[in-house]
C-alpha cells in the first residue's frame, strides 16, 4: 500500500539534496509507490526514441525524471518548510510548519 504523501502535484519545491540543490519548481508528477516526484526543470535526462506516429523522427529527448520525495522540501513563499495536517473546522488541512499558514 502507498504512503499518504505530504507534497502534491502543483506544489512549488525546492531540492535539498543532490546534483540539482538549490533548484525549485512545481511538482508535475506524484509517483507515490515509489515515493518520488517528478518536478519541472530537475534532474534532466536524455532519452533516445525510436520513431513512432508521434514523433516520426524519433531521436534524442531532454526529459525530467523522478527525484526521491526525501530530497525536497515545500515551497511556502521563498520559505522552505515541513508540512504538517491538522483539523481545521472537522476537515484535515496541510500547513507549513515554519510559517503556520494553511496550504491549499
């Protein structure tokens, strides 16, 4: 069974950790077997294609590929912060856990 994950897709992330520390963007994907997190503009790969309807030419494609969820923090403002849940008004909420605002 999958974790329940803190980040979601459209959160804004800055890595920790890694070739790309320093670097933020939005979480485009949430892949949560595996706990990692496709964000846009980290960790850039190449990937050969071969020729298909799509792209008829095929050839080499830059690409972002998965980034361990451990690696980055949330995005609140230009704060880098945990994420913690609490109830707010009988419904479970994300805040951040520096700044105490509540997360949409």
């Amino acid at each position: 069974m999958a974790n329940k994950l803190k980040i979601k897709k459209g959160d804004t992330v800055k890595v920790i950790t890694g070739n790309d520390k320093g670097v933020s963007g939005v979480v485009l994907k949430v892949l949560r077997a595996d706990n990692k997190l496709i964000v846009e503009g980290v960790k850039k790969v190449k990937k050969h294609t071969k020729p298909s309807a799509a792209s008829p030419q095929g050839g080499i494609v830059e690409q972002e590929a998965a980034i361990h969820i451990s690696n980055v923090m949330l995005l609140d403002g230009d704060v880098a912060t945990k994420v913690g849940r609490k109830d707010v008004e009988g419904k479970m909420q994300r805040f951040a856990k520096k700044t105490d605002n509540i997360l949409g």
